[in-house]
C-alpha cells in the first residue's frame, strides 16, 4: 500500500468527516431500537477496538473474546450515548477495561502464560512471522515499539480515530485531560525523531 | 472547537500515523471472521441483557476418536454461572448439555448461525436444576440466551463461540 502526504492528510479529513456522520446515523437509529443498524458501527470501530484490546497483550483468541463483550455489554448502554464520540470512548473505555480482566485472571491462573503474552506485546504481534511489503513500514513499525507503552497505546489510537474525538478517547486511557494534547505532541514528536535519524526510512 | 493544547498536525505528522494505521493493520489485522462473530451477537431483539463473560473454554478426552472429545465452556456473570458440554455426534451434529446457577425453571434459547444460513433459534425448559439439552444441532455460531424468570430480570447472555 502506498500513499502521498497530501493525499493522506486530505483523505484523512474526508473520511474522519463521512466516518462521524455515518456514525451518528447508527448510533441514533440503533437507540430507537434498530439494532442492525449497529452492522455499519462494527465494521467502522473493530480494527480499532482490536488494537485496543491487542495493546494489553492478550492472544487473539482472548482479544476477539473481548471485543464481542465490549459491543454486547454496550446494548444496554445504548440510551446512555448520544455521540459517535461518546460512543467510540466508550467502546475504547470497555475494551480496556474487559482486556484488563482477562489479562488478571490469565495471571491468577499462570504466571508463566502471561510473561509470554507481555514479552510478544512488547515486540509488537507478528512483527516477525509477516512479511511487509514495504520497508519503510517495518522501519516505523521497529521505532514504534522502542516508544514507551503509553505512547505506544496514545499514539495506536490517535491513529485509529478522527481528529475531532480523540481527545475523548485519551480520555478512556485514564489520562487528565489536559495532558492528552502535549503527551501525543511529546510522542509523536519522539517517534518522528528517531524515523527521520534513519536512514532507511524517508519522509513520505 | 478545537482544544488550546491540540497543536495542529503538519503533513509529516500526518502521514506518520496514517502509515503507522495502515503498518499495524497489516502486520496484526483483525480476525477475518470478527465482524460476523460481534454481528451475530448483538444481534438480539431484547438489550436488557446480563453479559455472561466467557471463563474457560477447555477440550477433554482422549482425542482418538472424535465421539469421545468433550469440549466444557463456562460463562459467568454476577448473577449466574453457566457451563455447557459439547460431544460430538455421527454425522457431523452435536449434542450440548448445559446447567446454570442458581438453578431454576428458565426458558432457554440456543441461537445457531452456520455458514451461509440464516440464524435459527431452539427453545428448551430448564428443569428444576437448570440442566438443559439441546440434540443433533449443526455447527455454527452459537449464542445461549438464559431468558428471565417470572419475576423479571435481565436476560442472561452469552458472546458468540465457535461450535
């Protein structure tokens, strides 16, 4: 897959306007009870949600677990929700949440398990066994993971989601408010440090 | 209403994290069959619903034959546990025997989606210890639903397993 900057930062915008629209079409279909309508919202937040849940290291099996718990639990909730921001911060809330309770009943049980699971987290999943097209994407991929795990889980994000509800979704990571802005700026801004001191990566 | 802190993004940075998407999605994507698995399992005409968390989902047996494989899957929520075993049956169907507690005398619902198919449903009674059979089902998708009691209450719901 490729891109060119400007294609990208403009496509971004496009899709992140069309994304929250159709988005808060669901959602106030859904809550008058329309619960198919729900299709379009799952196909829209699951990549998102598995990074979510694959970012606390769990397996696949046990992150596909959790993310049909996320959406099921969120039926109940629905008449709570009144945004598609509100409705993605709290899908990434639940997620997390359900990960970290699969992850402490996998440690309860073996601890030997969940070093395993920590240490393949940490390498980033697959990261070796698939083979990418494009170097330039292997190279980002190895600085990604030498970023600390808050930036990592901020930044894994901030990628998913539109522009205008991420600072919601910072919020679902449990971080102050005021501290979102300046941690992605800080991330970010460390990530693009070390890609451009490579000589093997070049700027798009 | 943009946030004071949210310094704007130049096209580097832009194009740093949709690489970093696109990279992530390609080296670690979701499960093909998600989407259908999370579909199928919302997909449910009452949303006053108690999600019953899977626990352990274990095979037991000697593996020689298939007949003698039991496959034991246990669900719990705050206000019950269920368990279910699953033996398999000549011609490819499949007998489950289930039980929850607290026991009682519940209606209980096995939603079934097999490959290209429509979802059909089966009613059975709980009996007074809340063991249940469903017989010769086909495999599938499968979702049980331990509907309330007399006096009321949520639907006790299971996510979706692989039969």
């Amino acid at each position: 897959m490729s891109f060119v900057a400007g294609d990208a930062a403009m496509s971004a915008e496009t899709v992140s306007t069309d994304r929250a629209a159709r988005l808060a079409r669901c959602l106030e279909r859904a809550r008058e009870g329309e619960l198919s309508t729900l299709d379009e919202a799952v196909r829209e937040l699951n990549p998102l949600l598995w990074q979510v849940a694959r970012a606390q290291g769990l397996p696949t099996e046990e992150a596909s677990d959790v993310v049909q718990t996320a959406w099921l639990e969120l039926l109940r909730h629905l008449r709570t929700i009144r945004s598609p921001q509100a409705l993605t911060a709290w899908l990434v809330t639940t997620t997390r949440r359900e990960a970290w309770r699969v992850r402490a009943r996998s440690r309860a049980q073996a601890h030997e398990v969940v070093d395993s699971l920590e240490s393949r987290a940490d390498d980033g999943p697959g990261l070796d066994e698939l083979l990418l097209t494009e170097e330039r994407n292997r190279v980002l991929l190895r600085h990604f993971h030498r970023l600390s795990e808050q930036c990592r889980e901020l930044l894994g994000i901030v990628a998913e989601v539109d522009r205008p509800d991420y600072s919601v979704v910072a919020e679902a990571l449990g971080m102050p408010r005021g501290s979102i802005g300046p941690t992605r700026g800080r991330c970010l801004a460390k990530l693009r440090e070390m890609l451009l001191a490579d000589p093997q990566w070049s700027p798009p | 209403m943009t946030d004071a802190f949210d310094q704007p993004l130049d096209d580097v940075d832009v194009a740093i994290l949709e690489q970093l998407r696109v990279a992530r999605r390609a080296v670690d994507p979701p499960p093909a069959e998600l989407d259908d698995r999370v579909r199928f399992a919302i997909a449910l005409t009452d949303v006053e619903i108690e999600v019953a968390r899977l626990q352990e989902d274990v095979l037991v047996g000697s593996g020689a034959r298939a007949t003698e494989r039991t496959r034991t899957v246990t669900f719990d929520c705050d206000r019950m546990t269920i368990m279910i075993s699953v033996v398999d049956l000549p011609e490819g169907l499949l007998r489950l025997d289930g039980w929850f507690a607290p026991p009682d005398r519940r209606r209980v619902e096995l939603r079934l989606a097999s490959a290209g198919s429509a979802p059909v449903s089966w009613d059975v009674m709980a009996d007074e210890d809340g063991r249940f059979v469903f017989q010769g089902i086909g495999r599938g998708l499968a979702q049980l639903l331990v509907h309330h009691a007399q006096d009321g209450g949520a639907t006790v719901v299971t996510p979706s397993i692989v039969l």
